[in-house]
C-alpha cells in the first residue's frame, strides 16, 4: 500500500523546520544512550529549550524533561509525550549519521520521536499568543526498560498544572510512510515475565528411580502452560505465553538437581491483570507436586496494556484523516503484542497513543524495529509536528467535548 500526504497538509512553517529537525534526530542517533543514562540526550533537549527560553524542569525520574508551554488564553493542559532512550544493539547501518556508540543504537525510533517533540515544543511556543490552553511536554527517559514513565508520574509531571489529557506516537517501520494506525481500546499488550526454578534430585541416567528428574517435570510444565492460553482464556480474547528458556543439565547420562525456565505473558484486556501469575503458579505447583519436586517462581508484570480512550482516538484519528489524502491510510488493525509504558500515563488521563508509518521499501528504509539495519523515512518529522500541532489546537477548541 503507498499513501500519499497532502503537501498542502504541512504547513509551510514546519515545512521549513524539517532540516533543524533531521538535524536533531541525527544528532541524537550518533550519540544513543540506554534507560536512565540519557543525560547527553537531555542536555540536548534542555539546550534547545533554553535557547528558545521554554520553562522547563530536568532531572525529573533521573533524565527526564518536562516542559511548559502556557498559552496566552486559558484552558485545559494537554500533554504530549516522548520517549528518548536507546538499546543494546550494534548498529549495522552505512550512514553518515550512524551510532558512534559500540554497543548501542537507536534502533526504535525514540530518537525521531525526540526531534518530533521539540519541533513541537518550539512551534507552539512561536505561537503561544494564538493557544486556548497549555502544553506540557514530556521527554520520557527508560521506555524500553525498565521503565521511565511510571517513576515521571510519580515525581508529579501530570500535576501542576494538572493534565486534562495526553497524546504521543511512535514512529512505526510496520506501517508504509503515509499511512497511521490509530485504534480505540487496547493498542499494545501488557508485558509480564516469569522465571521458575524447578528443584528435583539428581542422579544417574541408568537409575532414574532414585532420582526427582527436574527434566520430566519441566518439561510437563512448558506443556501444560500451553494450556493457559488454549483453555482457560475465552477465545474470543487474545494473549501469549512463551517460555523462552530452559535450561538444565550438562551431560547426557546425568539426571541433573534443578532445571530453570523462564518466559513471557502478553495480552490486552485489562480484566486479566492477576490471572496469569495466578494460574501459572497453580500448574507449576501442581505438576511439581506430583512428581515431588519443589519450585521457586518468580513474576513480574512490568507494563500494564496500552489501552486509548475511545473520545481522544476520535480526536486524533480526525486530525490524522485530516493530514491523509487516502482514507485507507488510516490502519484501525494496528495491535501488537509488543508492549509500552505510555500505558502508565493513559491510566491516569484520558489519552490515545498511535502508529506514525514511517517505512519506505524503495530506499530501503523497512527493516523492523529493534533491528540493526532500523532506519526510517525522516520526512515523518515534520509529519509528526503537523500532527501534533493540530492535536493541540483540536484539543484546546473542542477536546472537553471529547473527554466528556
Ligand atoms: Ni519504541
């Protein structure tokens, strides 16, 4: 599918903020730096700020920024957000702009969402004199673990002044340039992780009836933890349980001590919250009990579903058919098990978070996210802008009537 944009949809100001833009983000993708380290990255957003003279606080959740932009007429806080940090990945890519980094790269795109952020910020502080309202904008460190946002709303960043809404995208290699996936209701999955070990008694492979085999057991508890998905989810729901390691033994006539397992929960109705560590420890306990081995079980559940609600979606996907030429631009099958902590900020406002198609085959710019060779098409800066922009003046003119 190619979608194409109205040219006439960016305006001619950001039009001409595109190359200051590709100049931040490029500039943050030669220097990436992992969750809660991104102080480069911060002293960047700061220097910008300060430059423009933008109120603004760092340091909040170790590297994160906020920043206020109050309009010259009252009315509700919107508030926009971007993640910043990078990954553990070397980067493969041949491009000027490439990591300087060993080790590191902005392999997701946070660094485009950063530019997008301050492009905006920058805009609608040229334009403060015509805003029916105030924008904060929050530069979020840690996204891709262990996680920023939550420790941001903590220290107060939805508070004074407080928040009425909050918006923010990702830029998404999944979707062609042009086209935007915005969805109602849950987006992303939430992320829980489990590890379990399982404790037997060790033996000699020829003399197994002297021995609790960790093995056997383990083995019956990868399969019936198959079962949790299969039976005793409705069907008409959707979630995943993968053990992604298992892990016993050296040799192959040794029945070893412990066997080690470990994996993933995904899903996205929030209504599940507590049934997976719940039921995955009732089979766990069950199967050990049966053949009398004991287990330690660990979960953790670190990002709750990513879920947009259903008046500030209307709102975006109005702005978003507002920037599309091509109806079929707008992707409503955007879901992915992929997981996101601006689900932490969406449980505390109203909010929709959506997908910015940044992906351009012909110049080869489609390979997915947190690849080595992930790169995108940058004219989705100044897109972004464009459409956070006209979020804001959506928001400041009718979004009370969209937040009920
Ligand atoms: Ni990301």
């Amino acid at each position: 599918m190619q979608v194409s944009l109205s040219s006439q949809t960016i305006r001619p100001e950001i039009q001409a903020l595109q190359a200051e833009l590709v100049q931040w983000r490029r500039q943050l993708h030669q220097y990436p730096e992992l969750g809660f380290q991104e102080q480069q990255t911060a002293a960047l957003i700061c220097d910008r700020l300060n430059a423009w003279k933008i109120e603004h606080q760092a340091g909040i959740a170790k590297t994160g920024v906020v920043a206020v932009i109050p309009g010259a007429h009252p009315g509700p806080v919107l508030a926009i957000r971007a993640d910043m940090d990078a990954l553990p990945i070397q980067e493969m890519n041949q491009v000027p702009y490439c990591s300087q980094r060993d080790g590191l790269m902005h392999a997701c795109g946070h660094d485009g969402h950063t530019a997008i952020a301050l492009g905006t910020a920058r805009y609608l502080h040229q334009h403060r004199q015509d805003l029916h309202g105030t924008v904060k904008i929050i530069f979020q460190p840690a996204e891709e673990g262990p996680g920023g946002a939550k420790p941001m709303i903590e220290a107060g960043v939805l508070k004074n002044p407080d928040v009425d809404a909050i918006i923010g995208l990702h830029i998404w290699n999944n979707l062609p340039l042009g086209a935007m996936g915005v969805r109602s209701g849950p987006l992303m999955a939430a992320v829980e992780l489990f590890d379990c070990v399982i404790h037997g008694r060790g033996g000699h492979g020829a003399i197994p009836q002297q021995t609790v085999d960790p093995i056997v057991v383990g083995a019956n508890v990868v399969s019936a933890l198959q079962t949790i998905v299969s039976r005793n989810l409705d069907p008409i729901t959707s979630g995943v349980v993968t053990v992604g390691k298992f892990q016993a033994g050296d040799a192959p006539n040794v029945i070893p001590d412990v066997a080690k397992l470990g994996g993933t929960v995904r899903y996205f109705d929030p209504a599940l919250d507590g049934f997976f560590p719940q039921r995955l420890e009732d089979l766990i306990a069950g199967i050990c009990q049966s053949y009398g081995a004991t287990y330690n079980f660990d979960y953790q559940q670190l990002y709750p579903a990513t879920v947009n609600h259903p008046g500030m979606t209307d709102l975006v996907r109005s702005v978003v058919e507002s920037v599309i030429e091509t109806p079929q631009g707008v992707v409503p099958e955007c879901q992915t098990m992929g997981g996101e902590d601006m689900s932490f900020f969406l449980q505390q406002v109203p909010g929709c978070y959506f997908f910015l198609g940044a992906a351009n085959a012909e110049l080869g710019l489609n390979y997915p996210h947190h690849h080595p060779r992930f790169d995108f098409d940058e004219t989705v800066l100044g897109t972004g802008v464009e459409l956070f922009v006209r979020c804001v003046d959506k928001f400041f003119k009718e979004g009370l009537t969209y937040i009920g």
